[in-house]
C-alpha cells in the first residue's frame, strides 16, 4: 500500500458499525444478536443491516435457533471473515506507519 492511501482498506469492514462487529467477533469468535448490540451499542435495525453485509459476502455465519422456547441468533465469524480481519488490520497498521 503506498503511503496514506486508504483505497486498499477493505470497505466491507471499514463501516463504523461493522468495524465494531468484526472486532468483537474476532476476540470472542461467536456472539449472541442481544450481547453484540449491547457490545457495540448499536439499534436492532442498523446491527441487522451491517450483519447482512457481512454475512453476504461469507465473513460471518448467522445461526438461529431456540434456548427455552426463545429464538436466539448466533453470529459467528468464519475463516474467511478472520482472514479479512487479519488482512484489514495489516493494511491500517502500514497506513498508521506512513505506508511502505
């Protein structure tokens, strides 16, 4: 990446909201819909709108199911979405360190 230019960050990630996900996941690697909105303080609706993006292009797996007759979602970071992880914070560290 030369120096400053940012064009090489992976944009999915790069969104506020799913910036935080990604951060979340990648210390926890699978989280509750309920404790990754408190986690990144986010509203139901724009969590499942970054979840969306995240999940279609494969760097998070969704998972639902039941815990005592209650719907519980799982989400889950996948292989692909820790190696975009790793990948994205490479480039901001180079970024951070003039480029280079």
């Amino acid at each position: 990446m030369s120096k400053y230019v940012t064009n090489e960050l992976d944009a999915i990630i790069h969104g506020k909201i799913r910036l935080g996900i990604m951060a979340y996941l990648s210390s926890v690697g699978s989280a509750s819909f309920v404790d990754l909105r408190e986690k990144i303080q986010s509203s139901d609706g724009n969590l499942s709108a970054n979840l969306s993006k995240l999940e279609r292009v494969k760097y998070i797996k969704i998972n639902k199911k039941f815990a005592d007759k209650k719907p519980m979602t799982i989400i889950s970071l996948t292989k692909r979405g820790r190696n975009a992880w790793i990948e994205y914070l490479s480039k901001m560290q180079a970024l951070l360190a003039g480029g280079d």
